[in-house]
C-alpha cells in the first residue's frame, strides 16, 4: 500500500512547474518543426547558396561544439573521471583565447568571411575556393564557437576541481550565483530592449560620427574602418555578449546541481544527447561541403526529367552557381528535416514515464543548443544584434525550465485546482504565447520571419515617421500581465 502511494505521488507536480515544462517543450517545438526546416527551405530555394552554405556551417558548427562541451562534461563528472581537471582547463585556456584572437581579427579588419571576390584556390565548378563561392565561410562564427568550447572547458574544470575537494553532492538547488547571474542577465536584456526600442544602432551611429556613419567612403573621406557604426555595433555586442555569458553560466552551473546527486542515472542520457548532436553535425557539414557538387550532379539527371523537376538554373552557362532546389526539391527536403524532429518530440513524449531523466536533461540541452544556433546562423553585421538578443532569451527559458526541474518528481502543490486556477493556467498559458509571439516578431532577417507585430528598431523616436514599437509594447505589458498571474498560480501551489 505504501509503495503505491508513493508511486502515485511522483506523478504529481504543481501546475506552475509543469507550465514551465510545456512552455520549453513548445520553444523546442516551434524550432524544430517549424523555424529550422523553413530556414532550409527557404534557403535551399533561393537564387544563391550562399545563405545555405553559412547555415549548414553554423549548424554543424553548434552541434560539433555541444558535441565536445558535453563530452568534457562527462569525461569530468562521470562516476569514475577519465580525465584530470587541470589537463581540460589547461587546454581550455588556450582554445578560447585563440578563438577570441580569431574572432577580434575577423571583426575588426574586415575579414569575416572567406573566399573573396579575388580569391582563387584550387577552383573547380567556377567556384573561387574548391566549388565554394564567396562568402561561405565565416570567421567571425567560427571564432566565437572556438571562444564558446574552451570558456565551457575552463568552467567545468573549474567545477571539477572545487568537487574533488569537497565530497557533498547534493542539489543545492538554485543557489545565489545562479540567481544573481540570471537577474543580471535578465535586466540587462530588458534594458537593452528598450534602449534598442528607441535608438537604433545606425541612428546612434550618426549621433557619434556624423561624418562617416555607416561604413567606409573615400568621396567622402572616410577611410578608416573604425566608423561610427562599427563602434555602436562594438558596444552592442559586448553588451548582449555579456548577457549571454550570464545567461548561459547560470543554465550551466543550475545543470551541474541538477545531475549531480543522480549521475549514474543522467550521464549516460547526457552522453547520448552528445552523440546525436555530433552525428547532426557531421550531416549538416558534409551538407556544406557537397552542396555545390551535388546539385550539379543532380541537374544532370535525365531519368523522368527528374533533374530538371528537382533543380532549377536561370543561366545554362553559370551551372552550378545560377541553379538552385526547385519548389518540388524543396518540399522533399522540407518534409524529410519536419519528419525526422517530429519523430524525436514524439519519442519523447512517449518515453516521458519510463525514462523522464532523458526527456528533462535532452530537453533543456537542446534548448540551449537551438539558442546558441540562432546566434551562429545569423553573424551577419545586420542580423547578429537580434539573434544575440534572441539567443539570450532562448538561454534564460533553458536555465529557468533547469531550476523548476530540480522537484519535478516532488509532491510540491497543495491545492485543488478550481475556478481561479483553471483561469490562472489557461490566461497564463495565453498571455506567455501572446507575448513570445511579440518576442519572435522583433527579428529583421530577410524572408525569414514574418513579423504579424510590427517593430522598428529606434522606432521609438520616430512614431510619426514610419517607426513603430508595437511589438517591444506587446512583450512589455503582456509579459507583465503574465508575470503577475503566474506568481499568484505559484502562491497557491495548485497541484496536477
């Protein structure tokens, strides 16, 4: 009788934990069936391949590095270390100053991106290095994900070290350095929010160097790189940077606490979260890498004109640089990526009772991994101030949904669900998807997003002249409004 009860209780949570579960679950989902696939297909159909080639390598480029960052993790922390702390910090330090080195060259001299128009390597296929066209490999990405492995390595070494002195393991829950880390985070996205609300970078830009604002023009006399818009553009990133780096210290560091009293249990799920990042990022490299070649090859097809119904080329004479997937090539390949995430979200529903470890630990992972992948697919100097705020964001759903799942399994509601509550669950639920979608509407990549709530960066000091901030509005007051409801949901400690 005893051990049915008990096995009744840890089914039951309280509905303020289990909306921050569905609430990361519909991120996840949002991403992977809808946001990543329609990137694809949107790049894959377009007139160049340029933009597919830079997100197959920012992809593979996040897969690879969680592939590494949770490989150091469980050679650190697993119940018998392979690995001594010091060596992993020792190579760490090195590793994220090279990637800072690279990341700074590429950004300052002008260099992010390789091949150039004058580039001429071991071309084939009219490409200017290999088969590749210009601008397909970007320094700035790949520095700041060389940056990103070894501070992880230096940060769990450290972690590490502190453990081998100290024998407690228990979940301390969410301590003081988590929450300062993630208050700071938050507050610093929030000002950042309304500061780009009202000033924009290329107004600020102006403002701090009026003779030459935006980038360089000899007619005008501006011949140093150091332009108004590269210092504003400097400031910003390091600002949000920093928010990401609390952001994703206090999800590191909450997920650390979270694994350690039951590791026999969750290492080996975190190791194979770690394999299917690495074999996803070896898909989406050899993508990269045999695109070019693979559409000529395709094109070529003469069986039931399958290569004309797959591939498509405004000019006869430029084949493979003119030729793109068709609309039809498009949907297969759609439908193939859809079809494979809509797998996973379903086996995870499925394992949710008989190995909920796995669901909870892959499912904050990857929603880390989907954060930091919308700032590495999108590094360009126009597109990096939003995906970094997106990406903080993303990081702060991932470290919120890790500190509620500390007493998942814990009878932790006391209270019927009546009236009030069901009103408290369903209004909240509404109002977090009402102000996410104002979130998501702030992104200015081109043909990516449709933003249905209309923003305009700066927007805030030019109302009457085209400007608008309804979307920064919309998060504002109805993030609020959620905020206030949730807090008396987790009052009342209603129970599922």
């Amino acid at each position: 009788m005893q051990q049915t009860q008990q096995r009744e209780q840890s089914e039951r949570i309280s509905w303020a934990r289990a909306m921050v579960f569905a609430v990361g679950f519909f991120f996840i989902a949002a991403l992977l069936i809808g946001q990543i696939p329609g990137f694809i297909y949107y790049q894959i159909t377009a007139a160049s391949f340029v933009g597919m080639e830079q997100g197959f390598l920012g992809l593979a480029a996040t897969c690879i590095a969680g592939f590494i960052v949770i490989q150091v993790v469980v050679m650190l922390f697993d119940p018998r270390p392979v690995v001594p702390p010091a060596i992993i910090g020792m190579i760490g330090f090195p590793v994220a100053l090279a990637g800072l080195a690279l990341l700074l060259w590429a950004a300052w001299t002008g260099n992010q991106y390789f091949p150039n128009a004058s580039t001429n390597l071991w071309a084939v296929l009219g490409g200017k290095f290999l088969w590749f066209p210009v601008n397909v490999i970007d320094f700035v990405m790949i520095g700041s994900t060389i940056l990103g492995v070894g501070l992880a390595m230096v940060f769990f070494s450290a972690l590490a070290v502190r453990e081998q002195r100290n024998p407690d393991r228990r979940d301390p829950g969410t301590t003081p350095a988590i929450r300062l880390m993630l208050t700071a985070g938050s507050v610093l996205l929030i000002i950042f929010l309304l500061f780009y609300t009202f000033v924009s970078d290329t107004q600020l830009a102006q403002l701090i160097n009026p003779a030459c604002p935006i980038g360089i023009d000899p007619k005008r006399g501006c011949t140093s790189p150091f332009t108004g818009l590269f210092i504003v553009n400097t400031v910003f990133n390091l600002f949000l940077a920093i928010t990401i780096l609390c952001m994703l210290g206090a999800f590191a560091l909450r997920l650390h606490y979270l694994m350690r009293p039951v590791r026999k249990r969750t290492m080996s799920g975190l190791y194979i979260i770690g394999i299917n990042l690495a074999q996803f990022g070896v898909i989406f490299l050899i993508g990269w890498f045999v695109l070019y070649p693979l559409i000529d090859w395709i094109h070529s097809w003469t069986f039931l004109g399958l290569g004309k119904y797959l591939t498509g080329c405004s000019k006869l004479t430029a084949i493979p640089q003119s030729c793109s997937f068709s609309q039809q090539g498009g949907y297969i390949i759609d439908t193939i990526i859809t079809g494979a995430f809509f797998t996973l979200l379903m086996a995870a529903i499925w394992a949710w009772k008989s190995k909920r470890n796995l669901v909870v630990i892959s499912g904050v992972t990857i929603t880390a991994v989907l954060a930091i992948a919308t700032l590495l697919v999108h590094t360009t100097p126009s597109e990096v101030i939003i995906a970094a705020l997106l990406c903080a964001g993303g990081l702060a759903l991932a470290a919120i949904w890790t500190s509620v799942a500390r007493r998942e399994f814990a009878v932790v509601g006391e209270n019927n669900l009546g009236c009030l509550g069901m009103w408290l669950v369903l209004g909240t639920c509404l109002l977090i998807y009402i102000a996410a979608f104002a979130f998501f509407s702030l992104p200015v990549f081109p043909n990516e997003t449709e933003p249905n709530i209309p923003f305009t960066p700066g927007g805030g000091l030019v109302l009457g002249a085209g400007g608008s901030i309804s979307a920064t509005t919309v998060v504002i007051v109805i993030g609020i409004l959620a905020a206030v409801q949730f807090y008396f949901l987790t009052r009342n400690r209603y129970k599922v």
